[in-house]
C-alpha cells in the first residue's frame, strides 16, 4: 500500500465519521441524500461479496467490514430514526437513471464475465455516480451546513488522492485498472464544481 491510498482511506473514514457526528450532534438527517446514501449501500453490498472468498490482509477486510456496516447503519438512522427530519420533497433525483446504466456497462465492460466481477464492475460505475442525488439536493436548497459540506470534501479528497494512487501504482508497479481510473476521473469531476467553491469559500 502507497501513501496515497493510505491518505485516501483515510478521507472516507473521516468523511464517514464526519455525517455519524453530524447526525448525532444535530439529531437531524437534514441536508443529507438519503438516496444517495442507499446508493452507496448498494455499492458496498455489491463490491465487498469477495470478502467470503478473496483474503487480502486484516487492513482490507476491517475495512470493507466498516464502510459496508457504517453505509447501512446511516441508512437505518435515516429511515427509522431520523425519518421525520429529512426532505424527501427534496431528494428526488430519479437514481434508477443511475442503476440502470451502471447495470449496463458492469455487463458489457468488466474484467471477467462472472458474478463477482460484473458485481465489482457495477459497484465500481455506480459510486462514481452514487453522489449526484446529494449534490442535486445540494443544489435546490442552494446552501448546505458547514459540516455537510466538510462531509463532501472528505468524500471527493478521497477520489481525487485514488487517481493519485492509480498514476503512482502505474509507475511504481506497472499496475492499472482502467475501470478503476475511468470511473474514479469521472466521480471526480463531478466534485470538481463543489470542491472548487469549497476551497475558496
């Protein structure tokens, strides 16, 4: 592991830990996506099967255990606890315009016509969309709390130091994964707006 994968981890951690402080402090689901958060359950549910079968080293598999139980976790605060305080007249991004096209290119472009592979590939192309319903809700409030906003830039620092780690792995081992680099550029660039006026503001 390079230090930019390191860096990487440990932004969506904190970006993690950032929207729990957030719920807990506020007791509010406010300003937070809920489709957006389903999406990334279904993109951790769907990546991390090979957790039964693929040991990697107690790092990766602590970590896929957290991501997938603190995605679900959120989700359960959101729709049972915290239900009446977030916005669904304003969450209305249509994600099967997400699902299906993800779903699409997992069949035609993986590195492996089998169910774990196309799952990985789907999961891959689904989170590198998964945060558009967040940043479309962002945009018909036309503001966000401050610790919304540190939760998004944790999210998209965590992307942008992946690209790094593909471009270090490229030379450093002679390793890519395009879909891996594709869809991450692409996730990007969909920060790119938010994380511009994040950083001067």
């Amino acid at each position: 592991m390079n230090i930019f994968r390191l860096v990487a981890d440990l932004m969506h951690l904190a970006s993690i830990f950032i929207l729990l402080l957030k719920i807990y402090k506020t007791k509010s689901a406010s300003g937070i996506s809920f489709k957006s958060q389903v999406l990334y359950v279904v993109v951790f549910c769907t990546r991390y099967l090979d957790i039964f079968t693929n040991y990697v080293s107690i790092y990766n598999t602590v970590m896929k255990i957290f991501f997938l139980c603190s995605s679900i976790f959120i989700v359960y605060l959101m729709k049972f606890k915290l239900q009446a305080t977030w916005q669904p007249s304003l969450d209305t991004f249509k994600v099967e315009f997400l699902i299906i096209p993800s779903a699409i290119l997992a069949l035609i472009f993986n590195h492996k016509f089998t169910i774990l592979e196309i799952l990985w590939s789907f999961s891959i192309y689904l989170e590198s969309v998964a945060i558009l319903p967040q940043l479309f809700q962002l945009q018909r409030t036309g503001e966000a709390e401050s610790i919304t906003s540190h939760y998004l830039f944790a999210l998209g620092g965590y992307r942008a130091l992946y690209i790094i780690n593909w471009i270090y792995r490229y030379f450093a081992e002679g390793f890519y994964d395009w879909i891996a680099i594709i869809a991450g550029i692409v996730q990007t660039l969909l920060y790119s707006d938010f994380l511009y006026l994040y950083i001067t503001k």
